[in-house]
C-alpha cells in the first residue's frame, strides 16, 4: 500500500531480475569459500576445550614435525598493542581485547577461543597438526549468566576492565578493581516518580533471553597472500571490505594502504560478518610460508567463536492511566558482551520505549563479561530484546483495561516530534500508518477459532544508519552504465543501487551494470549494515547519476553550440533550444568525439536515516501436551519509506520474521556448567525450516524519508523485533500463559503451561 | 594416510576421472579437486543441504558421501542444470520470483527442487515444504523459495 504524495517512477517500484542473479544459479558465483590460488595452503585453528584458563605454556613442535605442515602461529606472532583503542567504522574497539580474541595471549576465555594456527599442504594434514599442538591450561571457574557475572565475588575475565559510566551516573563505581560489568548506561526524560504516581495501572517484570546466532550459512572464511613487497591481499566474505582492511591493518600493525582487501560473494551476514577473525592469521601463516593460505571454519567454530548476540536479562515497568494513557516507564537491562566489551545493550536502552510517546522514562543497561564468545551485532541489535519485554507487558495492560492492543498503540504511538527517552526528537516516521495498515488487514479482521489458538501482535523500532558511501559511474558508448561500489551485496543491493542510478539518468535498470570491487577500486565505503546500503548507497548512486547529468548537459551544448544552461536533462533526454533533442543512448554514442570518457561520482556520508518501525500480527497454535508452537499466519506491515525493489524488501520482511520466529521458538546457545556449548550444530540448534513456518504475508507501507531523493528508508533490521513479542501475546491468547523466557520451545513452554494448572 | 584410488563418474554427462584418498568426501573431490565450486559448504554434517546433488537421481548431500562410493555413478551437479546457456524452469523461476538473496544455499535448494518436480510433478505446498525442510536458509524465510518451485512446476506441466 502506498501513502501520500507518491511521485510516479519508472524503474524505482519495479521488480527487475537482479543483475547477479545467473551466476547465483547457476553455481558461477564466487564466494569466499570457492578461493584457489596456484600454490594456496590450507590452514586449521587451534581452539581452547576450556571456557576460562590461563594459558601455562604452548608447544608446537610436534605439530611442525608433522610432514606437508608449512608454519604454525600463535599469539607470540601477533604484534603487541598496548592500550590503544581504534575506531573501525564499526564502532570503537580495545585493540588489546581484540587481537587477544584473534589468537588468545594469556587467558582463554571461551570454549573456541583460538590459541594457534597451522598451515599444511591440504586442510587434513592441517587439521591434524591442529590436534599436535600441546597447550597446557590452568583451567578456572567459568561465569556463563550475565546475572552471576555481576555480583562481587564472580570470578574476573578481563584484568583491565573498570565500570564506565554514560550519563548521569548515581554513584561512581569502584575503579580500584577489576571487574566485569564493563560499561554502565543512563537515560532519563522527566520525573520517573511523578510518572507513576500518576498511573491507574503499573505493570512490572523480569525477562530473560538466549544467546543466539546470525545462523548464515556460509561459514566465515579467509584466503591471504602477504607478499614479498609488504602488500597484503585478502580475499573473504565480508559485510565491510573496508572495515575489514582496517582491523586487519591494525591488528598487523601496517598501514592501512598496504592491505587490500577483495570482498568475495557472501553467504550470509546479519551484523556476524562485520568483525575479523581469520584475516590477521591467514596473513600471519602467509608471511612466515610466503604462500597464499586460506582458511575457513567449521561449522561448530562458527557457533562457538564468532559472535552471536547477548542473552540478558532484564526489568521493565509500565504505568498508564485506566483510559489507556502511558504515563512513565522504567527499564533496567544487562546484557551478556561474552568474552570482551561492547554488547549492543546501550542501543537496546535507546530502543526499549522508542514505539511510544513515554513523558516519564528512566533506562539503565549493563555491559557484562562472560564465559562465551564475543557477542557481535545480529539485526537490529538488541531491540528484538527489548520488544519482547515492552511489548508483551503492553498486551497485559491493555488485556487488563479491556482495549483493543493497535488502538492503545495508537493512542501511545511515536509520531513526528516525539521525544525519546535517551534524548533525540524523531522526524516523519511511520509508526502510526503501520498500526493501521494491521489493524485494517484482512487478517486482523478475520476471526480467528478453535481451541488453544491465539492471536498477537507487536511493534518494533529500529534506527537506522547512513554513514559513508562511495559509488563511480562510467557511461558506455552504447548507451549503458558501468556502476562501480564498495558496497558487499548480501540480498539484491547491487540491483537497488542500480535502480536509483537508472531512475534518476531515466535509463533502464538493466541499461546498468553494477560491480562491487575491493578496497584499492573505490572510494571509501562503509559497512554492509544498520539497514543502510539502499539508502546511503543509492545517495552516493543519485549523485553520481547527477554528476552524469552536468556532464552529458554539457556535451550536448557543446555538439549544439548552445550555452549549457539552454540544455535541461529530463527522463533520459536532453533537450535543447529550437526542439533540438538526443536520448540518453543518442548522447552516449557521440562522448568520445565530445571530450572523452564520462565518469560520474558520488558519495554520501552526511545524510542520516529517520527509523524504521514495524507491526506485526500472528496466528498460533499451542499443542497443551508437548508445548510445540505451530505458527498458522503471520502478517507484517513495516514503513519502508519508498521501495525501490518490492521483492527485496518483501524478502527482507520475510527473512527478518522467520529468524524472529526461530529466536522465539527454537534457538537457543545451550551450556552446560562447564562452559561448553551442547548444541554447536544446525540440526541440534535448530534454525526454522521450510516445514515449520507458513508463508509470511507483506505490508509494505511507504512513509517517504525526506532524507533520502527517493525517500527510502532501510528494510533489513527492523523486521525481526516483533516476533518474539507477537508470538509470546498470541501463546497468552492461546492457552493463557505469559511466556517471559526465550525462547517459548517446547520444553520451557510445557513447563510453564504445568505450573498454570498447577496452581 | 592411505593411497589414492582412481574413481571415475558422470558428472554431469561426462564421464571425468580423478584421485581421491579414502577419507576424501563427495563435496571436497567436486570443490577442490574438480575445481566445481557451484556445490556449496555449509556445514559438513549433513544438516544445511548446501551441498546437495543427485547421485544416479536421488538427492544426496554430498557431505556425507565418501568421492570413492561414487564409482561407477551418475552425479548432477548445480553446474548441470542448465541446458547450454539456457536455464531451466527452476533456476528461471528462482530468478523471476526473486527466491535468492545472499545465494549460498541456492544451489542446493535448485538441486534438492529438481530431485522433487521429477517425483511429483505437481506437489501441494505442503509437499514442497516437506521436500524440501532439509535444506537451510537463513535469507529468505522461505515464502519466495516455495512460490519459485510452485511457478517452476507450473511452467513445466504446461510445457510438457
């Protein structure tokens, strides 16, 4: 459905085939993983069995005596990084924590952590190598619940961690000692006492979550040549070829121009694919062989030494008056970071209330190491958290004041104005228009029977990012564009950049040809992430186009002898005084004889994204016997601002639901009391397959950005918050329990389902 | 480490030879010793189906397949599909319903789907989805993947 004054496009709201479309068919596609090299050796990691020891002593001659292996590394190879702390376009980084993560120094502190590396003449003898090498641990208590990780006397991961404090911090914590909780966040708008003193109604509760997975299915891979010159050339599936350029760069110690980075396909990212693991060794093992080397994980490596997102715990509190009114809320939230630092939970503060207009709102989140990998962004970082506790506390309140759940939504909703607890006021945004666009669905006005059957619905935030783009563009004698990006395409963006090029020079999407190329090609480009791509490259894309435009302008005053300013460019014509005239191909045939080549370039790096928000509606079934949820329909309606191609963002809405659906109802990171991960496998962890999900029904609202030309806002992150929270509401509906626990599988909801008829 | 053996197969309608070691899987011999890297690695277990194939027309996951049990057999590959520089109904349907986004798991979703419009030319999406639950994909949820076997099955009753 569309909204307001949309203005008629050409090629922006068709559904091209995607230009990279027949080499993904047919198998052609070259992703990190196909890599060969003349000469290419296989690597193989060595990993901790242990989730916290100290690192006594590693020995690796046996595993050097093993015929066919060429270097074996450790963390004694890494350069050393003192205290330094890095902005890697993904955020600031500890340098000392993450080259510690790369190959451990003193301390393992997580089953999987990498100790070491070998080289070998194929990936068995390499592997078998990897079991020669001799590390003796120390082995320590491990902490696994974020909970258990705060108190006093848990045991310690990192030696240099102190509380830091952002915001107005009640009291300054203890900086004598080491600690886990690693950062501290505050945010408060109004007078939270105030607030709920004028509440009918406050509803409070504790939530907790599980560490879960991206789930890609490409394993993370890496294939490095250091060469004789000091270059290094890295080809890998990335979401960030220059990011991974820099952490790479930095971790080595080099200058940041010595490393290319090559960013092959990519199978799958999600916020898992931003941070490097492999690269740095793989250059290491090069270096020290002077061979390229590749390595790859398996797929038990992937789950247990990447980085998944927090599980947490969290404290949440809503007052409203008995008409429906929010009068305050409270949230206390601590996220498990795993291993080092920077869990996504100061951005779980800022979302917790974003969905509504809260005068009184007070948000604290916590930052705590544990015995687990270093967690990563996964979409939408830590708003899929945060909506299952907001949003399954305002199906109760509105379930106990008797109101339909979209009118209270409604009534609270954010709109243009609205002020934030954490501080920023929002611009147009489109809250509002997809409360309604549920509300009036042929879904949620159907009638919904039958026993243990229940119906819920939920909404989500997500912010958004621009950051910074690149795109060169050079036009074709016959009449095509060569669009040249930095941007890795993980689900159709070469096509939705290409589309905007061709919107706006008025050419066909498939008169373009896009290309993404590595780090030394292109001008600087930022991550593959925060839903940014079709809005900030398609920025960068538009201005090339424009760029284009002056110079064709030119060329054809000059063939007409006209002052450029008689020239206008319109829908793919120039058109010059007297009703002089050359279509776009027409032109283009002639530059050579004109001046030369045109090349048209853009960046974006200033525009910002407005928010994305969703509404989703869900149908459940609850077997009372086992506690198995089966999901009969789901419908989502998300603001996409203007879609440039509907079956992408279609398929991001679709694709966001179902691993929304697996977070709710299957997946979970499952340890036992020594810190090991039980279900490192695809079939044990249990990401949804075809057979467990129905078809996902799409309502794509546009609400155009007025940041963007074109209006576009991004689709990728947003869709996954409501799920857990959707479906939580529907099982209450269904067989009248309030699941507060991720995920509601079968177990932990049949248990809950007893203790109802128990009590 | 045990000697090579020469096995010999038809990949794809042609009959190649190669040597592989004992412990060597179906997937290693097509990625790195035939340099075909259309079949994809995902898992290495058998629970993604990334890397499935038809061996002598039953989909098998090819991870889980020894290169020396494939003597003698007939093996279709993602590289096989195709008819010359023609795709067929399931990869043009793929396209067209926009049924890929980051594309690893596409080969093997294309091959497991091949395997299903043989058997049953005309299945319900419920059999679509049944068929094809032991192949992973993280992209899509799914709903674009089935309407793709459900257009491609639909061209090839009306063309046959």
């Amino acid at each position: 459905m569309a909204t307001a004054d949309k203005r008629p496009y050409k090629v922006i709201g068709t559904r091209p085939v995607r230009h990279d479309g027949a080499d993904k068919v047919t198998g052609r596609a070259k992703y990190g993983g196909d890599m060969r090299l003349t000469g290419m050796l296989y690597g193989a990691m060595v990993r901790s069995p242990h989730a916290h020891a100290r690192i006594v002593s590693i020995d690796t001659s046996q595993a050097e005596a093993l015929p066919g292996v060429r270097a074996v590394v450790t963390s004694a190879d890494m350069p050393a990084q003192g205290d330094r702390v890095v902005e890697l376009g993904e955020g600031a980084a500890n340098m000392r924590h993450l080259t510690a993560n790369i190959l451990a120094r003193d301390k393992v502190l997580y089953r999987g952590h990498a100790v070491a590396a070998v080289a070998a003449d194929n990936v068995h003898i390499a592997e078998q190598a990897a079991r020669l090498v001799r590390v003796e641990y120390e082995v320590l208590q491990p902490v696994m619940n974020v909970l258990d990780a705060m108190r006093d006397d848990a045991p310690i991961l990192n030696d240099d961690v102190r509380t830091e404090s952002l915001g107005a911090a009640p009291q300054s914590p203890d900086q004598s000692r080491p600690t886990n909780i690693a950062k501290h966040f505050l945010f408060e708008k109004g007078d939270v006492a105030k607030g709920f003193a004028e509440a009918d109604l406050v509803i409070e509760h504790e939530f907790d979550t599980a560490m879960v997975h991206q789930g890609y299915i490409e394993p993370h891979n890496a294939t490095a040549l250091w060469n004789t010159d000091g270059r290094i050339t890295i080809w890998m599936s990335t979401q960030g070829s220059f990011t991974a350029r820099q952490q790479t760069a930095e971790l080595l110690r080099v200058p940041v121009s010595s490393v290319k980075v090559v960013p092959m396909e990519i199978g799958g990212g999600f916020g898992g694919k931003i941070s490097v693991y492999l690269p740095p060794v793989a250059a290491l093992l090069s270096r020290k062989t002077g061979r390229p080397v590749k390595l790859q994980m398996s797929r038990a490596d992937v789950f247990e030494a990447t980085g998944p997102t927090p599980g947490s715990h969290m404290r949440l509190k809503l007052g409203v008056t008995r008409d429906g009114r929010i009068t305050a809320g409270e949230a206390w939230i601590a996220f498990d970071a795993g291993a080092y630092p920077g869990s996504p939970v100061g951005m779980a503060c800022m979302c917790v209330f974003a969905c509504y207009d809260v005068p009184h709102g007070r948000v604290e989140g916590f930052d705590v190491c544990v015995n687990k990998p270093r967690t990563n962004a996964y979409r939408a970082p830590g708003s899929t958290h945060v909506a299952f506790a907001i949003e399954t506390i305002v199906d109760e309140i509105c379930e106990k004041l008797g109101l339909d759940p979209l009118e209270f939504r409604l009534k609270n909703a954010s709109r243009e104005g609205t002020r934030r607890v954490d501080g920023p006021v929002f611009p147009r945004i489109g809250m509002v228009e997809t409360v309604q666009a549920i509300r009036d669905s042929q879904h949620y006005q159907s009638p919904l029977a039958g026993p243990c059957r229940g119906r819920g619905v939920a909404s989500g935030f997500w912010f958004n990012v621009g950051m910074k783009s690149s795109v060169t563009a050079t036009v074709n004698l016959d009449g095509t564009v060569s669009l040249i990006e930095g941007s890795t395409d993980i689900g159709g963006t070469r096509t939705s950049i290409a589309m905007q090029l061709a919107e706006t020079l008025g050419i066909a999407a498939e008169d373009v040809n896009p290309t993404v190329v590595d780090t030394d090609s292109i001008g600087y480009t930022d991550v593959t992430g925060g839903s940014r791509v079709t809005f900030a490259t398609g920025i960068a894309a538009v201005e090339a186009a424009r760029d284009i435009q002056r110079q064709m302008v030119q060329r054809a005053a000059l063939l007409w002898d006209v002052d450029p300013a008689a020239v206008k460019y319109d829908d793919g014509r120039l058109l010059g005084p007297a009703g002089k005239q050359f279509t776009f191909k027409e032109l283009a045939a002639e530059i050579h004889q004109t001046g030369g080549p045109i090349i048209g370039s853009g960046t974006s790096s200033s525009a910002t994204q407005g928010g994305a928000f969703g509404t989703h509606c869900v149908d459940v079934e609850v077997d009372p016997e086992t506690g198995k949820v089966q999901i009969l329909r789901y419908t989502i309606a998300q603001d996409a601002g203007t879609a440039i191609h509907p079956s992408y963002v279609e398929g991001q809405m679709q694709g966001g639901v179902v691993q929304g659906i697996g977070w709710a109802l299957n997946e979970e990171y499952w340890y036992d009391d020594r810190g090991t991960m039980r279900n490192a496998t695809y079939l044990d962890y249990r990401l949804p397959t075809c057979y467990d999900v129905p078809m996902i029904e799409t309502m794509i609202v546009e609400v155009p950005d007025p940041q963007h030309p074109y209006g576009v806002r991004g689709v990728g992150e947003v869709p996954i918050c409501p799920p857990p929270a959707a479906i939580a509401n529907a099982i209450y509906h269904a067989v009248g329990v309030r699941m507060r626990r991720l995920p509601m599988s079968p177990p932990n909801l049949l248990s809950e389902i007893l203790q109802r008829f128990q009590d | 480490m045990a000697k090579k053996r020469v096995v010999s197969a038809t990949i794809n309608g042609e009959v190649v030879e190669f040597l592989c070691e004992p412990r060597q899987t179906l997937l290693e011999v097509l990625r790195d010793t035939l340099d075909m890297t259309g079949t994809k690695e995902g898992c290495s277990n058998g629970n993604c189906g990334a890397c499935t194939v038809l061996l002598d027309g039953r989909p098998v996951v090819s991870c889980l397949v020894l290169a020396m049990e494939a003597d003698g057999s007939e093996i279709r590959t993602i590289e096989g599909v195709a008819r010359g520089s023609h795709l067929d109904e399931v990869q043009q349907a793929f396209l067209e319903g926009a049924a890929l986004q980051c594309g690893i798991c596409t080969p093997g979703f294309i091959m497991q789907t091949e395997a299903l419009l043989q058997a049953n030319p005309n299945p319900t999406e419920e059999e679509i989805r049944f068929y094809l639950a032991g192949n992973l994909c993280r992209c899509t949820g799914y709903d674009k993947i089935v309407r793709a076997v459900q257009a491609a099955a639909q061209k090839r009753l009306a063309t046959t």
